[in-house]
C-alpha cells in the first residue's frame, strides 16, 4: 500500500512538471506571437494612412485638373471669338 502511494505521489509530481513545462511554452509562443501580431496590424495600419493620403492627394490633382482644363476651355474661347 505504501508503495502504491508513493507511486502515486511520484507520478503526480511527474505530471505537475509536465504541466509547467507546457505552460511555460505555452505562454512564451502566445507572447511571441501575439507580439508578430501587434507588428503586422501596426504595419498594416500606417499602410492604410499611406493609402489615405494618397488617396486625399489624387482628388485634389483631379480637382486641379479640373480647374486648369476649365480654364484651357475659356482662353480657347476668348482667343478664338472674333473681334
């Protein structure tokens, strides 16, 4: 009987170990990865702003596009109305 409960003892430490093990690799993947997780979304992020503001900067060369071929538009009239 002392025999089985010392077995039992042993094992039970045995499995105690092997828990803390896992959870220790367990913890140190999820921290590296959680860690390439926050890098990637930070990159992903300041590429959306990049797209945005080149985004923001074509509307305004379309709407300068705009003005200068209204503007083109009234000098060709202006210089070709007889006088």
């Amino acid at each position: 009987m002392k025999e089985d409960v010392a077995y039992l003892k042993a094992d039970n430490i045995s499995l105690k170990n092997s828990i803390t093990r896992l959870e220790i690799k367990m913890e140190n993947e999820l921290e590296r990865n959680i860690k390439l997780v926050m890098e990637n979304h930070l990159d992903l992020s300041r590429k959306l702003d990049e797209a945005i503001e080149m985004k923001k900067q074509f509307q305004m060369g379309l709407i300068r596009i705009e003005i200068l071929e209204r503007d083109v538009k009234g000098i060709k009239e202006y210089v070709s109305y007889p006088a």
